[in-house]
C-alpha cells in the first residue's frame, strides 16, 4: 500500500506541470541515440503520446543524418561537407528525401501511432508549408535556409488532433519539385517561432550545456551567452545548438531546453519535474 | 537519477487509464472520513482535480449526516431514525437543506476551487434538476425517492467545465419551496444513470466488500450478489452501498466502485492502478 | 370587448420596452418585503420570469439579515454591529453562510423555478466567483469587500439560459474554506458592472428617493447627488442605497433604480411603463 | 397606481400564452377589412411586431382580389370568374401578379418595418418555392393548385430574424416565367402544413364560425363540420375557410383560427387571452 | 479529339479567374438589349448562374424604364421628365413600383431559378435596407437619392446561398409606406460600395467607352476622366455610367466594367477571359 | 469575337458537370504516361487544381513501380514477381516505401502545389489508416491486403480543403513499423468506397476497354463483365483494372472509369464532356 501511495504521489506531483502546459504546444526536435537504439525509441513514443493524453500539442522535427550516409554509400553517391554542414548536390537531394521523408519520417510516425497517437508524417514540402533559399548563394548546393513557415498548415493537423511529423525538407518559392535540405534543429526553432510555441525541446546525447567544470548549468540565461562562448565554456558542436534555442527565444518562444535523449523518459522528466534533468535557455532573470 | 526514471514510470503506468476515462463522466459519492480528516480532504480535492485536468469529467455527490445531528443538538430539534433512515419533519428539514447546500456543499466547492477546478455547488432544487415524492408514502416525512433527473441540467454545466457539487436535496413535483431529502448513496446512483456515465465510485469508510475470511473482494458480479447477501456475507450497513451499485449498474453504468475513502489518494489508486483498492462491482464476467 | 380592447393595448404599450431590454443584463438586488410577505414573492417571481421570457436576462441578488439574526438568536451566538454593518465573527460566519446558502437562496430559486423558469442558486464561492478581502483590515471580522467579479461564471450560466440567484458570500483571494460576508447592495452594483447590465434594480421598502417635501424624486442625476446628501434630503438609510447606485453608474451601468418592494409587480411597473414607479439614478441630463 | 397594477396584471396574463408560443411559427393569411382599413392596418402591424418580439415567428400570406379589380378596370382587362375562382387569363395574370407582388406586397412589407420588423417580401416565385399546376386542367386559366412548397426558402429567412410576407403567386414546375394565381387561403393552409406551424390564423371579415342562432361558435372539432356544412350551418364564403382550416390541421397544425380582422387587435386578443375572439378549428377534443 | 483539348484548354484558361473571384462579391446592373431580348435573357441567365456554380457571389440590380412608360401610357397617367430623370408624381410611384418589383423582378428571379439558381426578388423597401430621400429636395417628386444601404441584409442572404434581384425603389427614412424610385445605375454602385464587391459591371447597350478614334479604351483609368469628359470624348449618356463607375471606385470596390450585353454571354467574357470585351475603369495605374 | 463566343460556350457545356460534381469526392488512381512524361504532368496538375477549384473534392492515389525497381536495382537488391505480383522482401520494402513515400509522393504534392493546390503527401502508415494483412499468408511477403481504412483521417484533411495524395502503404493490425506494399488500384477502390465517392478514375496508359473488334466501349455494365473475360474480350493487364472497378461499384461508388492518361487533359475531358473518353463501367443499365 505504501508503494501505490508513492503511485499517487508522483502523479499528483505532475499535478502543476499538467496545468500549466494544458493546451500549449511543444516542439521537439528528435534525433540521437533517442531515434537509433530500440528501448529509448518506446520511451520516447510513449512520453510523447503521454503528453498528448494530458492536452499538450506536441510536435515532433527529426533529422537523419546517418541513414542518408548509409544509403549515399550503398549507392555509391559522394558527399561532402564544409563547415559541418552537407554541400547538398542534386544527386545526394534526391537520397536525402527519399530517406528524411519516405524512411525515417515514416518510421517515427508508425512508432508513435503504434502507441495509441495519431500522428501525420510530412515534410515542409506538403501543402508547401517550409520555404527556402539556397544558403549562402548556393554554396552549399540544395542546403537551404527557411524564409517562411506557414503556421497555418500545421494548425489545421493540431486542430484535427493529429500529431505532426516533420521531415526537414522545404519547398523552393516556386513551389516546385526542387527541394532543400534543411538543418533539423534551426527547422524546430522556426517552427516554434511560426506556432507561438510554450517551448521547444532538442534531444541531444550531452546532458545540456556544461559549465568548465563540467558540471550542467540548469538554467542558462540568453544574457550570459555570449560570454560562455567567448571563453569556450559552450563550444563545438553545442554553438548550434545554443544559436538554435536563441533563434527560439527570441522569437518569442518562452524556453528552449537541451535535453538528454540517452536518458530514458528525458522528456516527460524534464517537463514534468521541477528540476528537470537538462539545460533550459531563456530570455529573463 | 533512478528515482526520477521511477517517476517517469510510474506517470506512464496511469497512460492507459488517462486514455480510457477521456472525456468520460465519474460520479464520485464523497462521504465519511475523507470528507472530515483535514488531510484526507486535501488529498481527495488534488485527486478530484488531477481527473479534471486529464479530462474526465467528475461529478461530486455528498452527504452530511454528522454535520446535520450537530446542528439539530444545537437548536434542540428532535429527529428520529427509523430502519436506519431519518424520519424528516418539517422542522428537520429546514436544518438538513441550511447544513447540506449551505455548509456542507460550499466547503467542498471551495475546496476543489482552491485547488484549481472551477466548482460550482448546488442542490437538486437547482433548476429542478431532482424531483422526489415522499419515501414510503409519507411515512419518514421529507425523506423522499427520486422519481426524476434532469441531466440537460448537469450537462450543461460539464459543457461549460465547471465542476458540479451537489447536495442530495430534491423538489417536489410542482417545483415549489418544498424540499426533499435524499440518500445521498441512491442520488449519486441515480444521477450516473441519468448521466450515462462511464462509472460512480462511493467513498466509504470501509476497505469494500469483504469475503468470508475479511478479504477484500476485488470484483464483485451482478450475479453473485444475491447469494452472498443470503448467507450474509454481505450484510448491515453495506447491503444499501451494494444496492446503489446495482442500480447503477442496471442503469448501464458500466463499473460501480466501493472504496475505503480512509486510504490517502484513494480515487486516484482505484481509477489510475491495475488493481485498484476497493471492489469493483459489475455485470458481465 | 372593450375590456378586451384594453388588454391589447396594455400588451402594445409593453412593446417599446420589450424592443429596448431584449437580450440586456438586469441585475436586481431583491430584499424587504418583497423578500418575506407571501403574496408579494409570488408577484417577485412571476415579474422575473416575465422579464426572462419576452428576452431579458435577469440576475438575482438576495440579502437575508432577519433571517440570519433569527438563527443566531436561536442558536445563542452574539453579533455586533459597528456603523450599522455586522462585525462578522467566525462563528457568526458560519450561521452567515449557511441561512444564505442554504436557506434563503434555495427558497428564492424554488420560487423561481416553480413559476416556470431555470434558476440556479450560487454563492460567491461557487467558482470562486467573487473573491474579497477584510473590510477596513479587520475591524468587521469576515465583513468583506468585493476585490473581483468573475463575470465569465455568470455569463456562462446566462448562456445556458439559467436565472442565477446569488447569495451575497464571496472567497478570500487563495479561495479556501473561508467566506466572506459582502453587503448584498454593493455586490449587485459591483455585479451589475462586472456583466456590463443595462440596469440594476435596487427593490426596498420606500417609494424611492424623496425630496424636502417627500414628494418621489422620479429622475435624480448624478451631478445633484452631493448637494442633496448634505442638505440632508437623502439620509439614513438611503445613503448606501444611493451611494451603491452611484458605483453602478460610475462604472457604466446606464441606470440604476431604487423601487418599493411593497408595491405589487414593482419590477414590472418600474420596467415597463414609461413613468415607472420610483427613482431612477442616472448620469447624463 | 390600481391603474398601474392593472397594467401589470394584463401583462402577467399574457404570460401562459407567451411561454406556449415561444420559437413556434403561425401562419397569418392577411386580408379583408385589416387590410384596408388605416387605422386596423397599423394595429395589425403592431400586432405582428408584438408577436416577433416575445419571440414568435409569423409568417404573412396575403390576397388582394380589390386591388386586383381596380388594376384589370383601369386598363379595360376583362375577367370572368367561374365558381367564385377568378378564371385567369394570361393577360390577367400580368395585373394580379403584378399588383399582388408590386403593390400590396411591398405595402405590407413597409407597414411591418415601419413599426420595427424586418419583414421581406416575396411571392412564391422567389427561389421557385411555391410550385403549382393548372387547377383543374386549366379550367380556370393560370389559376393554379399548389403541388410543392420548399420550406427550407421560408426557413432560412426566418433563421435570419426576417418575417416572410408572402404574395400567393407559384412556379410552374419548370420554374420559368409562367406564374399561377393562388387562392390565399389555400396557399396558408399549406405553408403552415409545409412549416409544421403551431397555428394557421385566417382574418375575415366574420365573428368567426356561427351555429344556427348566430352565435359564435368558439372551438369547432373536425368531427362536427360536415354534419354542420350538411344543415347549412356553415355555407356560402365560410365553406372554404373552414376547408383551408382542415386542410391545416389534417396536416398536423395543431389548430385553425378564423378571427374577426374588422376587431381591433384581433390577433393579439385571440392569441393572448384564455378564451379569445374568434372560432378556433381542431382535430382532437 | 482535337476538338476535346480544345475544349480542356479553355477550361483551364478560365482557372485564374475561377481562382481570382473564388467567394468575392460582384454587383451586376442587368439593363438593355440583354434584359429584353430572349436569347440574350438566357445566355444572361446562364452566366449568372455559372458564376455562381463557380464560387461568386452575384448580386443583380435592375432597371426597367420601358415597360413603366408602357403601363403609364395604357393607365393614361402623364409622366415628365428632367434632365434625362422621371419627375416620379405620386401616381407615377405606384406604377413605377408595379413594373418593377412586380413584373420585372420577379421575371428575373423565375429565368435565373430555372436555370437552378435560388434567387430572391426583392426592393429596397424590404427589411428597408435601401433608404432615400428625395432627390433635389423634391424637384423630382419620388425620385430619390439613396442615403443608406443596410449590407446586412443583402449580405444573410448571400450567406443563405441565394442570389438577390434587386429592383431599384428605396424606403424613405420612416420606413412607411413612402417609396423612392432610384437611378439603377447609382442604386448599383452604392450597394457594390456597401457590400465591399470585388467588381461592379454595367450591361449596356454600347461597346464600352470609346476614343476619340471610336476604337474601344479597355482601361480607362480614374485620373483620366475628367479631361475625356471635358474634351468630350465620353458624353451624352456614357457620362452618368462612367458616374457610377466612379462612385464605386471611390468606395473602394476593384473595378468598375462597362459591358456590351449585347453581345453574347459578354459577362462571362468580361470576367474569365484576359482582355475581356468591354471597358474596366480602375484607380491606380 | 466569334473565338470569344466559342469560349463561353465551352465554359457553359461545362455547366452541368460542375453542377453534380460540386462537394463531390473523386478518387483518382494517378499512373503510367501520366505520372513520368513531363508536360503530362504539367497537364494533370493543372486538371486537378481546376477540379478543386470548381468545388470537387480529389483524393490521389499513386503507384510508382519503374522508379522502385531502378532502385532496387541501383541498391543491387533482387526482387521478384509471383502472377505479377511483386514479392516483396523485408530489404524491398524498406526501397518501395523509401521511393513510394519519400520520392513519388512528395514530388506529385509538390507538382499540385506549383499550380495553386494545397496537397498534403500521405502513406497509408499516417494516422494508420490503411491497415493491412500479408496477401495469400504470406505468400508474397509484405505485399498485403487491405483489411480496413479509416476515412475519417482522409475526411478530416478534406474539410480543412486539403487534397490528399496517398502512397499505397498500409500498416500492420498493431501499427508498429511494419508496413505494407499494396496494389495502388485496389488501394484506390478501397479508399473510394470508404469515403463514399462519388467516382473512382483509373489513368492507364490504353484508350479503356475495347470490345473484339478493338472499339472502345463506352459504358460497361457490371451484368456484361463476366461473359466478356469469359470470351476474353477483357484480358491481361485489363482484368486487374476491371477487378478494382467491380471492388469500387460494388462497394456504391455511382461510377469507375478507366482513362487514358496519355491523352492531355484526359480528366477533365472525362469529367466535363458529355461523352468523356474513356470506359465508364456502372452498376445499372
């Protein structure tokens, strides 16, 4: 008996949490371990489809990096990288859709409704809803940079009660067939911007941003970002990541987390406890 | 870290039970202990609460009797008991309704409000809702029998997400200034009835119905009950507990629960725990 | 006939005032006789359930004192009075709460009801819809002042077609158990604003506002009001009545009126011909 | 001041019927005396405005045989009746329809605005709502029997708050040019059937049905007329508006009322006083 | 075959258009050769409907001065004229409005219900959406000047999906019986201004205005005018057409259209296809 | 002018079909010439957005076996037909829903999009909607059979004036990442029975079914079906085609039709001109 009453302590513990996220929307860009190894791929399909049960509208932005290099190779197609990101030609874009959208986006959203949710999967290309520009002029191929997010598709599938599924693609202005290869993360953060979203959530395989003694700072504030790169304290591949939670918060998105997705349930623990578990970016002291 | 999975757990646990009860309409009679031990009181207000916020829809029906006694001594008023039913003269009844609606009913509403529901008391008087004739042809004076309920009423108070808390008080048939008083067990039978609600849970003081050997019975048949009342099994104060299940249960609800409302978080265990608490009474097998 | 011919033409000198309050708020502050002689709450009732056939939206707030010093007597708890208003002690809260809420609210509401409409009798406390605080820190006990109205309660209530009668209790800020004792003429004004009315109707037992000569003020404007109070024209009593108009029309209510409860269908009158019968308070001249 | 409570008694009378006719349709066919009589043109008006206010919906069908004549002289139009139905001839059917639609049909329809409706007049023609064919294979011309009626049209303007005044003219079938010229009685009776109406009303210029020493019959039951048109109880020009009466409740108008138009007010007296003015026609007794 | 894709590619070269006007408003004045000759009523009657079919909202305002003058004369009443305007006497009126909302409102009505549409007749007089006084201050009897268009009314029964005929007679301000005879050219403009349309068009008699050349200005721009006028390239009765069009430009409708109805199915062509067939005056270049 | 003439009588010949269309849904199976040949493309594009535009509702369901097999080829993986069936491998699978989901089907909505249409890209797996089990136990691999569709999913994208174009993959019963390859014209049948189409348009890459004598048969009626695969006038590839359009008019679909796509326009012309150009096949004669 003494354990069911921890039972209901724990959920009412959520109690706070539930009310305050009832009908928000959330963000989360899903990659990492989280997307690769089985066991975390359940949990993370159950917190989501958890979160959607207690009224919040989640969305989820996935990348794919290592199955567009598995399949590239198989089909001996070369790519390159400058600056971390892919120099995207035609020959790797037609492959890089294929796979963001025809495998892995297909693959999240059978997860998910596979444990009660009903979720949609899409890239920016339906209903042309991303549009983009070649980035720097082009030199980057088919990678490109988002210059508008039309919210108003993806409100319609919330409205609906459907759980969108984003592939990181876009449309060019014109509509067309061409497409451009989209950075995950900087999609999460436009998107949450274009929704008005209560926060958005990127699943990483760090605990969150480190301080120089390696220890997780819990709560970053935007003033202080540029200090702590400017003394390496954030540095590597964790600058994008922080340059991504900016783009949020200063569109207006209240918090931006980084979170460990090597942790089991690392979402529903970091937005239903009060400590959290990773590195939350906001605006205000 | 460990016991943070735990938590994750153990909200993922009450998953399947949040998604079965959406939007689901839960009479809960609320009376005994939990409704005079201050800390019972607390945690059956979260627990009412926690339901609202992942959207099941609980109606509150209560009793008063102590209450009643105490204010009858009070003012030297006389009351008289007979087959454990008062017997409710006119002057008892002006007592019953000040105490039931006017102490007993807004306690609870502000309870529940402070905790953050919008709860809305009221009484049976309230837009008619509860008509009654006198029980037994007049023979326990304005004690009565439900003849009917208006559910529009309560619906529509639901529809407008408020909670509703009601005083098992009834009017007569022509809707005038006379009131009837009710067992507050039959009321919360007859109003998930009425409701087409997916259970009713009567709080009680003991831990359900027990076997024999004073073991909590877990599930309890429709057909069984016969039988174990013959051989008295179940016997005294729990036969009339017993009867309000069946009536609700042959009214379509589809589960009436007895449970020991001396248990912290009692509700919350019965409805969001495989095994539950309490006794579970139902039709089919 | 003619008398016949008579009748269509009272029905047709209704007509300007049907067309002008259709689909207004009109808070009505019922109290006196009106509140306790047999006859004249029969009339009370049918008046209110006129207004809200031809389309008004009538709301109801009731007093109740005698009533409360009854039971006080009765139940030998001393009360204090302090400038003519209760200095309200815990103990006399509770009487305070349960004669209003239980006793007197559910009397007018059956009234109501019994005459063909949908009442619902809350308090206050009922959604927390009125919150106060200590009047003048303490020095009337649980006396209160009104520090919100949550009008979206009524509102939602009036939406659903109910009469709501409202027992003068309001929540503390934190809307636990505790009440507050509210004047019942300052939360009808209050009220009146907070649902942006047309009018507030104040029923008492004086034919209105006099002047030196006791002849009935038909029409006082705001601007006179200071002038009449020190030359003592209005005094006494009537100096809350007015004082609680004048919050209404401060506070945008178009009018508000003092009428005499003993007079047979007062409200009508006053509403539907075009003289009225007592004193309506108003800004503009 | 009795004079004042007699005003307000009037009006408490009035509520039974108000409450009874509340959202219910009637039909009014509009004619005789009420019809060109200033001073009972204006009461009819206010009459009907009265109705809409405390939330009836009428509907107006008018004839205008007099006005008709008048036109049809004045262009030296010769016209032939047979059986006391106009035989209309193509060239009579330009005059009826256009001073029934033109001239009569808009006089009603500014009279009823002028005094607050939004009344909107049509004939039959308007969406092809009315459909007929030639009355006995074309015996009488473009005389014609109405064979469909689309309440929907009717339905919706009184969706919109607007009262029809309709002009008895019909489509062919085909929906063209063609009208038919329809008796206004008849063309009341199946509206009122097609709009499931509470009440058909038909103003004459009569007291209404009379028994054989003159006197009035009050209520005629369904079972009684043909014995009464048998002993030429009812003859001559009441035949057909008894036959339009039973036509009606035949098609489940609750009941058929002839009233005196020459009477002030008739409408309002025969609907809102508990014996009325005139002969109401029923099926049941 | 040949012929098919023919017929494919004018289909789709009626998208953009289809596209353009997709839930828009356009106001028609239907006068001339179009509203009298029969091939030309039924090609006329046929694009109005297609129109309709096709996602726009038409609205027809009509004129009919030759058939008044017809029944004037065979009514021998004397009409006079000034200034190209009727000097409506009071006999006059009542034929005016005979004619036009009795016969030729009503035969617009009836040939576009026949082709399926559900059109309503109506005159400004119901629901008094169009209000007039009298133009000149009355040097021209009943000849108005309109000073209100009340959209609301003509706007619920777009909402209903019908398509309102109007004929051009106004109330006056009292909304009696009074009626003005509008200019259905003006009367056109006002009500495209109050419904916020996207074009207003005017079927005449003419090519659309022409040059000095006599060759056909397909777009004549608005600061363009007043020197055409002055050099007397547009004159005599295209001056208070291109009026009109002004009138509308001014209240922000798109476009103003002078079209040739003449000419066969000349809507259609106006609206769907490129260079259109007549003259589009417009603001800004 | 007179090519003008021509245009509007081609948009009025249309009239009709637009009329009986409207708010219709049409299913349409998008193959062959149609799907590779680039201004085929271009032309069924712009087909479907007129479609949409003019009120209908499409839903597209493609196949895409030429672009599945170069991959396979290109990854070197084999594949192999049983009855010109693929058995299709768990290693096939993940190619064919790779290139039906990620390539194909974001190309064709990317297709719809440039001309103005806002299509959304789904597989069967979204939402789970299409479910399936493996075809003949098994003996095919996951080749599989459709054993329900959940319109609802398709409704709801619908009503937010989505057009949904489907790749042919369904889930498993427990929606897990299993998925499906599934005949994209039985797939279209299915689908257009569950959503009650109105139609269901088979593009091939034949003229339609032709009878002995190599003439194309307009209209088949389901009684002549079976003696003419009998007689083998239907044979081949033909039969399947023929099988799916039973599948669809058995299942109350008014009519199949199968088309030829490499003719321009061939949608439209089968839609909008009265003798289409293809071979309609319908339950009734």
């Amino acid at each position: 008996m003494q354990k069911k009453i921890e039972v209901a302590n724990t959920l009412l513990d959520a109690f706070p949490f539930i009310k305050e996220f009832r009908n928000q929307t959330v963000v989360i860009k899903y990659g990492g371990a989280a997307q690769t190894q089985p066991h975390l791929k359940e949990q993370f399909a159950k917190d989501i489809v958890l979160l959607y049960l207690v009224g919040l509208k989640p969305v989820i932005v996935h990348g794919g990096g290592k199955r567009i290099n598995e399949y590239l190779e198989k089909l001996n197609i070369k790519t390159q990288f400058k600056d971390g990101q892919r120099v995207t030609t035609k020959e790797n874009m037609e492959v890089v859709e294929m796979v963001l959208s025809g495998l892995i986006n297909k693959e999240i959203t059978s997860l998910l409704n596979s444990h009660g949710a009903k979720a949609i999967g899409i890239s920016g290309k339906d209903a042309g809803f991303l549009k983009a520009i070649p980035k720097d002029d082009g030199a980057f191929g088919y990678t490109g940079n988002i210059t508008s997010v039309d919210s108003q598709v993806l409100q319609k599938l919330l409205d609906e009660k459907f759980i969108p599924v984003i592939a990181p693609i876009a449309s060019g202005e014109s509509l067309g067939h061409v497409g451009y290869n989209i950075n995950a993360d900087l999609a999460a953060s436009k998107i949450s911007v274009a929704l008005n979203a209560k926060k958005v959530v990127f699943l990483t395989d760090t605990a969150g941003v480190l301080d120089k003694e390696k220890n997780l700072i819990s709560t970053l504030y935007k003033r202080d970002i540029d200090s702590l790169i400017e003394d390496e304290t954030i540095s590597g591949g964790m600058i994008p990541k922080v340059m991504a939670c900016l783009e949020a918060i200063n569109g207006e998105v209240q918090k931006a987390h980084i979170i460990d997705g090597r942790v089991e349930h690392s979402i529903l623990l970091e937005l239903f406890t009060s400590d959290g578990i990773g590195t939350v970016i906001r605006k205000m002291d």
